[in-house]
C-alpha cells in the first residue's frame, strides 16, 4: 500500500533565484542543500508544517536526462508558464494572499469561491503556476 | 490547525531555532518568541509540526551534520561542537540513533561510495533522481 508522496519535482530556471522565492516570500524551508557527485545540486524545500513533503528544485540543463536543445525546450517552456507546481494549501486564502502579494508574489487570479474552497493563482519566480487553495472544511 | 495568527507566531520561535540550532536553547527562550507559556508552546508545536521544538532541533542538527561529515574535512569532535553539542558521546549516541550508524562510519561509508571528494555520492538521494539527473544506478 502506498502511504504517501514524498518528493516531487519543480523544475526551476535558476535555483538560487527560486531558493530565494520558496523561503522567503512563500515561507518554505530548505529540506536539502547538498551538491551530489561533480556539480549536482540536490535541493528540496518543504512547507514548514510539512516536512514529510519535499519539493525538488531542478533546473533543466544539459546532461544525462536532457539534450542541450531539450533542456532549451524545457526552460523555455516554463518561462511561458506551461508548467504547474501544483496545489499548496492554507488555512486563510485571503490573508495569505494579502501576504505573499505584499511581498511581490504576482497573482493571477485572487481569492475565488470555489467548490471546493476558496483558491487563489500564483506565478513563482521562474513562471510555474501554483494554487493556493483554503478548503471548505478547515475552518 | 493554528490560526493564522498563532502560526506566524509559531514560525518566529521555528525560525528562532532554526537560526540558532548551534547554540545551547532553553525551552523559555523559544517559547517566549511566540509569547506563550511553556507548556502551551509546547503543545501547539507539537499539534501544528507534528515535531516538537527538541525533536525539530535535534532534526536540524543531524542533519547538518550529516552534511559537515562529508563535506567538509572537519574531525568528529568539531562537527559535535559546530552543530550545538558539549558532549561528544551524547552526540555520537544520538546520531546513531537518528541515523542507523555512528559518525565515523557514516562518514567512512559515504566518502567510499562518493566519486569525487566532499561530494555526497548518488546513493544519498532518491534513486529515481539520481537515475534521471545523473544516469546513475544505484544499489
């Protein structure tokens, strides 16, 4: 039986430039930092209330998984916003929002009732998408 | 869950810990940067974390010096005192059991499987990861 997801990937265009977004405008906090075998960088953030959830902070480049030019497809892909980050969740939608816009996180969409909640639309530093979302039943 | 409010409040004493994990804490001294009482602090932490503020330092800790043993070329005894601890057996115990294996060891074991010197070799992260950036698999 699977019990839960553990780590899943963002890929980023500079990840000293998304470290900087996910730990000081969202809050996140840095899981691991470690440079692995030549100049891998493994770098995982993760909600502070959850650290059992690390998001992997990967930029596309040029190397065993990617091609040169697929890694210029990939980058370019993110700076036009195809990719999603996915849905982060919080116990006040309006005031997180408040929050993160004051610290210059652009908005795309503000808080909006939906079915499930109220849900706000986010850009991170690179051009992912990202949800954030107040459920109905958490208050 | 905190509200929101208690929350912020909760992340200044993380945060305090976070910035400080070198240094001997007092539980006061933590507890009196979210303004609560002790037994209150320690409480809702624990509700909110899922941690309490010793077990999140000891986390902390670990885990940097987790990341000193191979990177950098520090002996035991100052990694010890680098990350907060005046007692070398204390820390020696507690990183075995946190770990699976004492300090040296751990050290030893990943200096061996690393390619490169104060690299961490692939087997440290996730083998899908390492597989996908680095072409590696691991055993």
């Amino acid at each position: 039986m699977i019990t839960s997801i553990a780590h899943t990937t963002i890929y980023v265009l500079n990840q000293d430039d998304a470290l900087d977004f996910y730990k000081n405008k969202l809050g996140f906090e840095v899981g691991d930092d470690m440079k692995v075998e030549g100049d891998f960088r493994w770098l995982t953030v993760h909600p502070k209330s959850n650290p059992q959830l690390q998001l992997v902070l990967a930029e596309p480049k040029e190397g065993p998984m990617f091609s040169k030019e697929s890694a210029e497809k990939i980058r370019s892909l993110i700076e036009e916003g195809a990719f999603g980050a996915g849905v982060f969740e919080t116990d006040d939608c309006q005031k997180t929002y408040q929050e993160l816009e004051a610290k210059g996180v652009e908005f795309i969409q503000p808080p909006t009732e939906q079915l499930y909640g109220i849900e706000a639309m986010a850009l991170d530093n690179s051009g992912n998408w990202f949800s954030l979302v107040e459920r109905v039943n958490t208050k | 869950m905190a509200t929101n409010h208690k929350f912020k409040r909760l992340n200044a004493s993380r945060d305090f810990i976070a910035d400080n994990y070198h240094a001997p804490l007092s539980l006061s001294d933590i507890a009196k940067r979210s303004y609560m009482s002790n037994y209150h602090f320690l409480r809702v932490f624990k509700d909110t974390y899922g941690e309490t503020p010793n077990e999140f330092l000891i986390r902390l800790r670990v885990e940097q010096a987790k990341n000193m043993l191979i990177t950098e070329n520090f002996t035991v005894s100052e990694v010890c005192e680098k990350v907060g601890y005046t007692s070398l057996g204390s820390f020696s115990s507690l990183f075995l059991r946190q770990v699976g294996m004492a300090p040296t060891l751990y050290r030893r074991k990943l200096w061996a499987l690393s390619s490169e010197a104060f690299r961490f070799p692939a087997q440290a992260i996730p083998a899908c990861y390492a597989y996908h950036f680095l072409r590696k698999l691991t055993k």
